[in-house]
C-alpha cells in the first residue's frame, strides 16, 4: 500500500488538493458542466531542521496555513463559480482599504477568519468554561475534564447540525470525492472516476481526525492545569492553543503513519465522525477530486498559476477524458 503525503479540502462544488513536494491544485465544475482548475507553487518550503519543521512548531504552521489558506482557496472557488460573494464594497470599506492599503477582497477574507476564530472561541472555548463554572465542584482535576466532555458534545453537536443544510451537505460529498481518490491511489488502484467510487470515503489524515484529536489532547492537556476561576481558566486555555494544536498534530501523524492496534484506536473516533463530515460523492464529483489530484501529482513546468478549462459532462463518465490538465 502506499503512502501518500496529498491533502485536501472541499471547496464550492470542486476540491482542492495540496501535495507538499510541489503545490496546490484546485479543480471546480462550473454550471455548464466544464471543470476549471488552477495550480498554485508552494511558497513554503521549510529546510529539514529549521525552526518551522521542528516536532509540535510545525503543526503550528500547519494549523494556521491551513486555516488562512482554506478560506483564501473557498474564496477563489467561489469566483471560479462566477459567484462572487463580494458585494459592492460601501464607502466605509473603500475608506478603509485606502487606511489599510487592502481590497475589499482581502478586507472581507480577514474579516471572515476573525469572526470564524471569534466563533470558535466562544462555541469551544468560553462556553464550556462557562458551563462547568456553575458546578460545585472543588477538583479543578475534574472540573477541565467535564469541560472537555462539554466541549467535545458541542463539537459533536456543530457537526451534525451543519451536515444538515443542503449547501453544506454538497461540500461534505466533495469531501467523500476527494478521500476516495486518496485512498485509491493508496491502494494502487485504476484511477478511474467508477473505480475510486468504490474505495472508503474515510481517511486517517483527515482534518475531523485532527479536531477531534486537539480536542482530546486539550482535555488531558488542561486537566494539568490547576485553575478553577473561570476567567483564569478561559485565558489559560487561549494561551496554550497554540501548543494544543501542535501536540495534536503530532499525534495525529503518528497515528496515521502506524496500523497498530494502538493507532488504530487513536484513529477510531476520529474516523467515525467522518461519517459526519464526509458523505458519499456521485461520480462527476469523483472527475473533479481527481482533476486535482492528477493536477497536484503532476503540475505544469511553469511556476506561474496555471489555469485550464475543459468539458467534462457528467455521469455516465466517458472512456476518455480531459481530467489531467
């Protein structure tokens, strides 16, 4: 079996699949049935033993690149769609991006990761701590630990109640889409869109795995962490995100990288709440995760954007098609 170094994310109605050795590909099928793909060189390419690759450091950068960088790559397929969600900036966000020296675009991208980290803040973090600062308890041992178990409920709670509006569904099938391909290339499979269809929509790598996992370190993590006042408690555990996430991250590579019975209990209820996030693709969905896939395995030779655009119908898949751009 083979192991492969691809992630990816789902995006609006495409995928986007990142290949550290080279770059990111982003592949969208537009309403007229045609998919467009862009490619993107890595502008990151951290030396072996530099301060960013070092053990718990890296999924630091790891968790911020992928949380700037997926809302940068869900903007762009939004305007691949031809639907730009920017509507005409007002005259305050034009005086604004003249202050700042920023579009609108990029005023309206930053805007939305500080009000993502301000709800996940609030839903994850001050929430639970609320929550258990109402009980008498005086372990402070078992008082982080019962906001753990808070805090993984309502994690679980968020997930099933976006898997239930339509949009959101659609992008969790584009997450089936582009696990499935992963997990064929892994398995040596024919790369064919009915072939990948086959193959599990569930992966060890995947970023619900890693969720789950910081949320399981930080209930370990910050049961050490002898603070009862509920102010306290909240900086504390925004202070130490940072250092959560990293140790998340390593575990999270471990694991994936061993088919151990320990590894596979650590990777065991992330995987099940992937049941959540993922959802099974049809298979113009599978041409689309696999046009970036094939895009990320072998980029143009040019290290500028390179865009295409070709005609791929949907289902029944043709015996030849143009997905390899």
């Amino acid at each position: 079996m083979k192991r492969c170094a691809v992630g990816g994310q789902a995006v609006m109605e495409g995928v986007m699949m990142k290949n550290p050795e080279n770059g990111t590909a982003l592949a969208v099928r537009r309403s007229d049935g045609t998919i467009v793909t862009e490619y993107y060189q890595s502008k990151h390419n951290y030396k072996k033993g530099t301060f960013p690759t070092w053990p718990v450091v890296r999924g630091v950068y790891a968790f911020v690149e992928a949380l700037v960088g997926g809302m940068k790559i869900t903007t762009r397929s939004a305007e691949l769609l031809g639907e730009d969600m920017a509507e005409e900036p007002t005259k305050f966000e034009k005086w604004l991006s003249e202050k700042l020296g920023k579009s609108a675009g990029d005023l309206a991208m930053t805007i939305a990761v500080v009000l993502a980290a301000a709800l996940s803040v609030g839903l994850f973090v001050i929430l639970p701590s609320l929550a258990v600062s109402f009980l008498k308890i005086e372990s402070t041992f078992l008082v982080s630990l019962l906001e753990g178990v808070v805090r993984l409920l309502i994690f679980v709670g968020y997930l099933l109640a976006i898997s239930r509006i339509k949009d959101i569904h659609r992008v969790f099938m584009y997450h089936g889409a582009e696990h499935k391909t992963i997990a064929c290339y892994e398995a040596e499979g024919e790369m064919t869109p009915e072939n990948i269809l086959k193959y599990t929509r569930l992966h060890p790598r995947c970023g619900t795995n890693y969720l789950f996992l910081v949320m399981m370190v930080s209930i370990l993590f910050f049961a050490c962490i002898p603070v009862r006042s509920f102010l306290p408690r909240v900086l504390t555990r925004l202070l130490f995100i940072p250092v959560v996430a990293g140790l998340g991250y390593e575990v999270l590579k471990a694991a994936a990288a061993s088919d151990s019975w320990l590894a596979r209990a650590v990777r065991a209820p992330g995987l099940a709440l992937q049941r959540i996030t993922t959802a099974d693709p049809t298979a113009d969905m599978v041409e689309v995760a696999l046009a970036a896939f094939n895009l990320a395995m072998d980029p143009p030779d040019h290290e500028i954007k390179a865009v295409t655009e070709h005609e791929v119908p949907a289902a029944p898949v043709p015996e030849e098609t143009d997905d390899q751009a």
